[in-house]
C-alpha cells in the first residue's frame, strides 16, 4: 500500500455510483487501511467496507464510520 | 422573531427515507421556514429526488432550496429540481423568494456556487481554457448570487449556497481541498447587500460559525458538522448586518 493506492481508494469512494461519498477520510496505518467519518445509514457503511474488500483484496480495512444523528435540536441559536 | 431551520448534505437514497421525518414533523412548532443547503440527493437522479420531496414536503412551513454537486453528478437537473416543485419546495438558483413570516417579510436568495478558493490564495481566470473556465464559473454564480440578494423586496435577507463563502467554516477540513470547498466570490456577493445571515452545507469535516469580511454571519449546516436534523437560527425583524465594506 503506497500513496498511489490511498488516492485510488479515496477516488473510488466519491466515484463508484454505489458509494458516492466524498466525506470519507482515508488513512493509513500499521494494520491497514482506517476510513473515518460519517454517513447517513448503517447500509451506506457497509457499502463502503464491501467496495474497498472488493476493489483492494489485498488490502486490511476497517471502518470506523459513523451514522450521522438525525434528532430534532434541543435549542435555537439566537442571531439578533 | 424570525426562526430559520437550515440543513445541508442530506444525501437522500430509499434506504433512509423516514430518518429525518420526525424531527420534521415537530419543525413547524419550532421554525417558520427550512432552507436546505445542496447535496440533497446521493448522486443525482429524479429518483433520489422523489425521495427528497417525500421526507421534505408537507410540512406545514415554506421549504426553500438549493442544489449541491451531487445533485448534479447524474445531469438529471431538470427533473431533479421538478421533484422538488412538484411537493412544493421552492429551487433557487440565482434568483430570490420572499416568504412572509408573521408580517415580517423574509428574502432568501440562493445559488449552488461553486470552488476557486480564498482571497490571497485563490485560483485565477488565466492560462488554460480550462481553468478560466472554472474560476469564470465561480464569477457568475457569484455575481447572480450578489444580484439576487440585492434585488429582494425584503425586510430579512438571508443568503443560500451549498459552497461556502468563507474558509472559517472549514476548519477542519484538509487546507489542500479548500479551493474546492467554496470562493471568496461568494462572501463578495453576500457583502454586497445588508445580508443578515449566509447558509451553507459542503464541508462535512468543517465547523458551523464563522463572518464574512463585511460582518455577516455564516453558519455550516451540512448535516455531519450540526448532528442533529437541522439547526435553528432565531433573527430580530430589524436585523441587518454590519456595515459592508466590500461588494461586486
């Protein structure tokens, strides 16, 4: 794994019509590849895991990719 | 007191429709308005659109957007924007809407934008064709951005992109890819007009607050930076902004 194959993972996830996501951070590590951020379901994260297997066999990956919350805010911020 | 709901970066697909529906369902108690800032859809399609109109429709309070480069990436615009207006949320794209809120009347005016950086360190219209395209891009939206908000009837003028205006809002994104993050075009335009607050989504690593040069509040609502369903702004009916000090 070099810094070719770090851009073609990143490019695959905002590239791949499965994925499209452009929020993922990719980064390197003794014990593979660590993807962090955020998405909207937990499906989206899995998606992403299956694309990198897929696409990179080679590769250990693991995903530490969050579902982003989606309750209602507990307060307003005041502008005036 | 004008209250504005606003989130960005929804990337709407099937496989979330209902995620948002509750805390939307209470929105009408809580704001007056949502605006949504770009990137409503995954990549793009009519499709997805349906299912923005779906989650975001009905809901009892003007919904006003704007589209973001994902809703662009499939080139199905026209029938993206048609699924928004068939459940009555109204797309902006240079142009403005005047909503009336208890008397008070509340402008928006909208535009997707588009990238080119931050004064000092920003792409120039010069060498290839290619690149004085992009920062012409950039220009134009900008310039219909300025334009729209200057020419709303309003007493409230808040301004919608899906890029962002000023680079305070991505912090914490990666320097390299600010330029494709937003311009300084857009903070230009916002200036112009006694703007009272700038919306934004784009920048999923960014952070919410930040000012333009002129003084006008901006704030970051794409969905990962607020992690809620959309954040409130409350706004006096006599606000307006500091004293511009630039302008197109």
């Amino acid at each position: 794994m070099n810094d070719y194959t770090e851009a073609e993972v990143q490019r695959a996830l905002a590239e791949d019509l499965g994925v499209a996501e452009q929020g993922i951070t990719v980064v390197r590590s003794d014990r593979g590849l660590v993807l962090c951020g955020e998405v909207e379901s937990p499906r989206r994260r899995e998606e992403i895991l299956r694309l990198v297997r897929e696409r990179f066999p080679g590769i250990a990956c693991v995903a530490d990719i969050g579902v982003t919350r989606a309750g209602a805010p507990t307060e307003a911020e005041e502008l005036a | 007191m004008i209250r504005i709901a606003a989130v960005g970066d929804v990337h709407m697909d099937r496989d979330v429709l209902g995620r948002f529906r509750p805390a939307l369902e209470e929105l009408p108690d809580r704001a007056d308005v949502l605006l949504l800032a770009g990137d409503l859809t995954r990549h793009g399609t009519e499709a997805e659109a349906k299912c923005v109109a779906t989650e975001f429709g009905g809901l009892g309070v003007p919904v006003i957007a704007v589209l973001g480069n994902h809703d662009h990436h499939c080139d199905e615009v026209p029938g993206v924007v048609a699924a928004l207006e068939d459940v009555g949320i109204t797309v902006l794209e240079g142009d403005g809407t005047v909503v009336d809120v208890d008397g008070t009347r509340l402008g928006v005016a909208g535009v997707k934008g588009f990238g080119g950086g931050f004064a000092g360190r920003c792409a120039s219209e010069f060498g290839e064709p290619e690149m004085k395209a992009f920062v012409r891009t950039t220009g134009t939206v900008a310039e219909r951005l300025g334009a729209a908000l200057r020419d709303l009837d309003c007493d409230v003028r808040v301004a919608l992109t899906h890029y962002a205006p000023v680079p305070d809002t991505l912090a914490g994104e990666p320097l390299e890819i600010y330029p494709f993050l937003g311009s300084y075009l857009l903070a230009q335009a916002i200036d112009s007009a006694p703007t009272a607050l700038a919306l934004h989504g784009h920048a999923h690593h960014g952070s919410e607050r930040g000012r333009t040069p002129g003084g006008v509040r901006v704030r970051n609502v794409a969905h990962p930076v607020i992690k809620q369903a959309y954040s409130v702004f409350t706004l006096a009916p006599d606000h307006v902004s500091a004293p511009t000090r630039s302008g197109i």
